[in-house]
C-alpha cells in the first residue's frame, strides 16, 4: 500500500519583501494542504499496520515473514511520529513568523488580532475586542482558528474579514453582498462564500470582476460557490464561480 508523501512547509523569512503575502498564502493555502496530508498519511499508515495484523494471523506458520511485516509496520509508524513532530514545529516556526505571541488570560485583545494558544499550540484570530479567561481553544464564541476555513455564517449581507475566510448565507430575497475589515495591501485576500439561494437577486461586492466580463448566472432554488480574491485591500475583486449545484 502506497504511503502518502507530506510536501514539507517552506521557511518564511522575516526580511522578505512579500513576507505578509506568504505568511497568508501559509496559513491559507500550505498549512491546510500539509495537514491534510499528515493525516492521510496517518490513516494510510494505519492500514498498513491492520494490513500487517491480518498478514501474520494468515501466516501464522510463516513467522519470520510475519515478523518482516511488523519491522515495517514499526519503521511507518516511526516515520508518522516524525512527520508529526515536524508539523509541530514548523506550526510554531509558522505562528512565531506571522508575528503571533501567545495568548495571555485577561488580556484585551482587538477584533483581528492573532495568538497562540498554550494549551494546543495553535493559532488563533480573536473576532470580537475584548478579553477573557478562556483558552481559544475552548472559547470558540471569540476566537477562530487560522487556516482551517471554519464556517463563518452571515447574519446580514457583510462579509467581515476579520473572522475568516469561509461564509455562508441562505439568500431569500434581493442581496447585495459587503466586505469589511479586508487586510490591507500588499497583503492577498481569497473567500469563498456558500449560497443557498432561496429567492432574490445577487449582487456582489463593489468592485467584483469576472473573467471575460461576463457573470455568472445564478439560478433560485441551487447552491452557488463563489470565490472572491483581492490584491489591492479591498478595491478590486477578482471572482470566479460554481454555480446552481442542486440544493
């Protein structure tokens, strides 16, 4: 059984010029890949060692082939520690080069602000101001995960920034959809918004274009993916869609 290989995470160095561009595109893009890699090399490694179990009761006469199968079954699992502990690491290499510090109980932190967390080691982006005594870990009603594309449901028609990069909305009327708090250029910004269109007109936020001019047209009834990705802080957006899957 093929093992699945783990595409190591670049360094980012402080003194490049696209350093908040690549600290984004870490958290955003790589970090997410990397660790759903991790993990399906753990469950690949995983059948390998059920594989090798159900190996040696059919051999059971054939112990030294048996025995073969668990050395490597054993050097997998050593391997998947390793690739682990590195993951570790190169998250913390990740939350120290975006400029993370670790978060502080009682602290007032402002809405957008990034910490990490002494419980998981994880980073986290506060959506609210204020302090707490909860790990964000735990208090998921004020912090959200970096570069897990956590669901962000839109209680009107903003897209606030600050709190992701995921959003949902079910639209049952006419809707001209807003971006606030978008990180400010040179830095890149990518969303993806998921409709569940119930009735209504969409419109996008000022300043969407669409490749060749030409947008897409969205049919009530369907659930549209919309990505939306800016260069400029906000000004201009660049979309794409796949649009009217069924509901």
């Amino acid at each position: 059984m093929a093992i699945t290989v783990v595409t190591p995470l670049p360094s980012i160095s402080r003194a490049s010029p696209t350093f908040k561009a690549e600290t984004n595109n870490f958290f955003s893009t790589l970090l997410p890949a990397f660790t759903v890699q991790s993990n399906q090399q753990a469950l690949d490694i995983a059948a390998v060692g059920v594989q090798v179990t159900a190996d040696k009761a059919a051999a059971a006469a054939s112990v030294t082939a048996a025995d073969v199968q668990v050395g490597l079954a054993a050097t997998q699992v050593t391997y998947a520690t390793a690739q682990a502990n590195a993951a570790a690491l190169s998250a913390a290499d990740a939350a120290s080069a975006a400029g993370a510090q670790i978060w502080y109980s009682g602290v007032t932190y402002a809405a957008g602000a990034v910490a990490w967390s002494p419980v998981n080691r994880r980073v986290y982006r506060r959506s609210n101001t204020g302090s707490g005594l909860v790990d964000p870990s735990i208090d998921t009603a004020n912090w959200a995960i970096v570069g897990l594309n956590a669901a962000v449901a839109v209680a009107a028609s903003n897209l606030d920034c600050s709190l992701g990069d995921f959003f949902t909305k079910t639209v049952a009327g006419n809707t001209t959809f807003t971006v606030s708090n978008v990180p400010a250029s040179p830095v890149r910004f990518g969303l993806i918004l998921r409709i569940t269109h119930t009735s209504g007109v969409l419109t996008m936020p000022t300043g969407t274009i669409w490749s060749e001019g030409i947008a897409p047209t969205f049919t009530t009834g369907k659930v549209h993916l919309i990505f939306l990705l800016t260069e400029d802080g906000g000004t201009k957006w660049r979309g794409a869609a796949l649009a009217n899957y069924a509901s």
